[in-house]
C-alpha cells in the first residue's frame, strides 16, 4: 500500500513535468503575438483585456502561482510582458542604461509635481504616461527610498542628540519637566509618520484587491504587514509617553512656577529623571525598541526591488533560498540548543557564586554562553567549579566540548553546505530564476490603481472618488450585458488559435518521433520537408475553409437583409 502511495506521486510528477513541456511547446510553435497573447490570456467573461486595456494575460497569472519557471520566462512570454512594462514609452526600451538612469532621477526630482499632475489630470497623455508600469515602479521606488532617507536623517538627528549629558536640567522655561523636551514628534518624525500611514493604507487596498488569502501567501507582505505593525506599535508608545508626560507637566503648571529646590511626588518627579533612572518598561523605551526594528526591516525591503537588475536579481533570490535552508536548518539547531541548554542549566543550578563566572547557572546566562559559543566567544572556564568538585566539572568539560563539536563542527558545517547546494542549483539555471522573479515583480505593477506613491496616494483623487461612484452605481444596478457579441467573436478566435497551435505541436511530436526512429541524416531531412510541406497545406487549408465559411456567412446575412428589405 505504501509503495503504491509513492508510485502514484511520481506518476503525478511525471504529469506534471509533460504539461508544463507542453505549455512550453506551444510558446514555442507561435509565429506572431496573436498567438503569444491567445496562449498567455485565456477566455473570460470580461474578455482580453483588463480596464487598462491591458491585456489579462490570464494564464501567464497562474503559471506564476504555480512556479511554472520556464514557462513564463520562454523568450516569447518576455517579449510580450516586456511590451507591456515600457507601455507608451516604447522608445525608452532601447536607449542605453544611461538614458534610463537619466529618466529615473528625472522621476525622482520631480515627483511631487508628476504626482500634482496626475491627481489633477489621470486621463491626459501625461498620466496615461505616469500610469505605466515603467515609471509606476520608477515612482514607488523614488518614494520608498526618500523614507528610508528620512529614516537615515532622523538617526542623524538623534545623534546630534545624544551630545547632551543624559541628567541636564537646560528647560525652555523653569518649570518645564525634562521629559517634555525629549519626548514630543520632531517634524521629520511627522514626515515618518505620514509615509507609514501612506503605506498602511496602500496594504490596505492591495488586501481588498487580492484578498487575505492571496496577501498573506506572499512572503514580501507579511515582512511589510509586520514592518508597518511595529512602527505604529512604536508611534503608539512614544504618544502614551508624550500623554503621560504631558499630564505632569500639566500638574507642574497648575501648581508652580520654578521646580528649583522643590519636591515633587514621585510619581511627576519620575519625569524630571535622566534615562539611566527610567523603569525597563517605559513606554519611550519600547518605543526606542520597537522603531529600531522596523528601521532594520525597513532597509531590508530594499532587496524586493532587486529582481528588476540582472546583476542584482539572482543574489537576491540565492540570498530568499538561504533564509529558506536557515529555516530548515533552525529546527535541528533549537532541538540541539535547548537540549544543551537544559542539561548545562541542570548541572551548574547548584553552584551560583562557586564559578569563576556566572554561565550555566541560571536559564538566561546558559543561553547567552551557548549562543555566543557558536562564534566562539565563550570561554572555556565557564564550565570550571572552585569548591574541587572534580567530577561534576568533568561532566560540564564533556557537555560542552560535545556541544562545540556538534554545533560549531557538524551543524554548521552542514548549513554551509546546504547554502552552497542552494546558491549552485540558482547559478545553474540562474537566467530562467531572475526572468521568473522579474516577471513576478513586474505584474504587482500591471495591476489598474495604486499609480500615487506614498504618501501621495492618501489624498483622494477626482479619478478615486468617480471610481466609487461606478462601483456603488454597478452595486445598486443590474449590470448591462454589453459587448457580449464582441466577447463571443474573441473567443471563437482564441479556440481557432489554440486550434492551430495544437495541430502544430501534435504534428511537431510525430515529425520528431519518426526522427528519431531513423539515423540517416538524408532520409530525416526529406522527412522534415515533406512534414513541413503537410503542415504549411493543411494551415492553408484551415485558413480558406475559415475565410469560406466567413464569406458565406456574410452573403447570407446580406441576402436576409436584402429579403427583408
């Protein structure tokens, strides 16, 4: 029953691989970009196209869903995908790097005033322009990088700030509490805040397009949803501990006028006290905390625009397969750690102040020891006892000595080698791995709306507003069944062309069997010509057996009119 289990996956993974060869096939076979787009749309009710007048490209959708990696990065698929990212900037697709690095600071100097433009006139020529994926990437690349630019200049400021003693008692006024002056938003933090909120609110609507389904299988919007998240939980904590503060100061001024040689109550004196004498759980220092994180993982969002670079893109994604083998790896790595963990904590519990330091003798210190022992940065006296308990320090000796072999000698090594592994199988096909990945970067930019950067986007346009007014007029009206007879013709014509191509490929797959059967190099020639001759005979006659039917069809119609009339 087992065995017939494992058979049945692999006759699966057979299928599999035959249909992606297939859909691979077919690109291949197309001769003109009808075909191309009859392959990569599919049929809809909507039709071909999407509100942009893009094409759907319905299936190249779902190969990348389904990782289908060959497929989408076949020359055919980017020729068509590349046509829609220069969308009315055809010119620009064959300039030098040069001129389009030149485009790109033009974008970014001057985005305020495209985004003014675009917020007052989407429909001209210029938003049309600005609405393309090309410059919409351009666009939300230049404004991401001013908020890490603003992240950068804010760290600069602080800095500036950290000149002064912490215990100062300089105030604007004297009876001004010291923690008044430290806790209040900066201007630049204001900017801050506007762009996560910017950002908030276009996580927002790309979960009311996608859906939380398909939002949270993305790995790069859990990173943004937990980045956003611990910047507001940041924001929050820094105004509770403005709140507070301005509550005693607001308790100072209601009673005095100078805080010279006057005692307070311990509760508003806390607010006159330097840092070094705050409680572990104030709220500005989890504020502190929690905004260094998002800092981090703010920066580290810089490699999801990666794949749009051919240097870059397939660092990036060997560099996504190691935080993936890491993963992997963690599971081994926390089972050994605690293991170690437990048992050193077991031994030395009993010997607190008999060390010549304090490793193993409590849970945090035999994490801290083994953690850092890893990179070699424990010593090895921390398993010696000075009351001559020779037996119990055996034992540490030969805990931590298998731990060091175990973690440092095999487990890391085993890690290493699986980052190899990982980095060699993106370097051996490392063309179809950044294609695929660029694809994918691109189409989050194919989508209609979202054209205003952050923080942009969160003033409502007239397009915004006319938008919901659509929608709320379709939600509360029968919706027409129009165009119906045009959806019908396109996707009569998309069933021909698909048609077509099968016929190709059935007839390709005979001409190379029977190729293969035989080793004479003339013989197989004059098969090849004489197929070639069949297939282009029987396409012709496909063809004028349409274009009859067509004709006959139009003089029908007009003898009925003729009748009629």
């Amino acid at each position: 029953m087992i065995y017939a289990n494992f058979h049945s996956q692999n006759d699966y993974k057979k299928l599999s691989l035959q249909c992606k060869d297939f859909v691979v096939g077919l690109l291949d076979l197309c001769r003109n970009t009808e075909e191309v787009e009859a392959i990569l749309n599919g049929d809809t009710e909507t039709g071909h196209f999407d509100k942009s007048g893009r094409p759907n490209l319905v299936r190249l959708k779902l190969a990348i869903k389904y990782e289908l990696k060959k497929f989408v990065a076949h020359p055919n698929c980017q020729q068509q995908l590349l046509s829609i990212w220069y969308e009315n900037l055809s010119g620009l697709r064959q300039q030098t790097t040069a001129v389009k690095l030149l485009v790109v600071l033009g974008v970014v100097v001057g985005l305020p005033i495209l985004a003014l433009l675009y917020w007052i006139a989407p429909s001209s020529k210029l938003g049309k322009i600005i609405r393309g994926p090309f410059l919409k990437f351009v666009a939300h690349a230049a404004s991401f990088t001013i908020f890490l630019g603003l992240l950068i200049m804010n760290a600069a400021d602080r800095f500036e700030g950290t000149t002064l003693l912490p215990n100062m008692t300089i105030h604007d006024h004297p009876s001004q509490l010291f923690r008044m002056k430290i806790t209040p938003f900066t201007w630049m933090e204001m900017l801050i805040i506007s762009w996560v909120v910017g950002m908030i609110w276009a996580e927002c609507k790309e979960i009311w397009y996608q859906g939380p389904r398909e939002y949270l299988l993305e790995p790069w919007n859990l990173l943004d949803f937990g980045m956003l998240a611990i910047f507001v939980t940041s924001f929050i904590a820094r105004f509770m501990a403005f709140w507070h503060a301005n509550v005693a100061q607001s308790y100072v001024d209601k009673r005095y006028t100078d805080l010279s040689n006057i005692t307070l109550p311990l509760e508003i004196e806390y607010y006159r006290l330097a840092r070094v004498h705050w409680v572990p759980s104030d709220p500005q220092l989890i504020s502190e905390g929690l905004y260094a994180i998002a800092v981090v993982l703010s920066f580290s969002r810089i490699a999801y625009i990666l794949p749009a670079n051919e240097s870059f893109g397939p660092l990036q994604i060997s560099l996504g397969r190691t935080v993936k083998d890491i993963f992997k790896f963690m599971v081994i790595f926390i089972m050994v750690f605690v293991a170690f963990m437990i048992g050193m904590f077991n031994l030395y519990s009993y010997y607190r102040g008999a060390k010549q330091n304090g490793a193993f003798t409590t849970v945090e210190e035999s994490f801290k020891t083994l953690f850092w022992a890893i990179f070699g940065l424990s010593e090895v006296k921390s398993v010696v006892i000075n009351n001559g308990h020779k037996f119990i320090e055996n034992i540490g000796y030969v805990l931590y000595g298998v731990y060091n072999v175990t973690m440092v000698i095999v487990l890391l090594n085993m890690l290493i080698a699986m980052i190899n592994n990982s980095f060699q199988e993106i370097e051996d096909d490392a063309d179809v791995e950044w294609k695929f990945a660029r694809a994918k970067l691109w189409f989050s930019y194919f989508e209609e709306g979202g054209t205003l950067p952050v923080p942009f986007n969160l003033i409502p346009s007239p397009k915004s507003v006319i938008s919901l007014a659509m929608k709320l007029k379709q939600l509360l009206l029968i919706p027409l069944h129009r165009h119906k007879e045009d959806l019908k013709e396109d996707t009569e014509l998309n069933e021909r062309i698909m048609k077509r191509l099968i016929k190709r490929y059935v007839i390709k797959a005979q001409t190379d069997k029977e190729g293969d059967e035989v080793n004479e190099g003339e013989l197989k020639e004059i098969k090849q010509d004489i197929s070639s001759l069949r297939y282009e005979l029987l396409e012709e006659k496909s063809r004028q057996t349409e274009e009859l039917a067509d004709l006959v069809r139009r003089l029908g119609d007009r003898l009925a009119s003729h009748q009629n009339l």
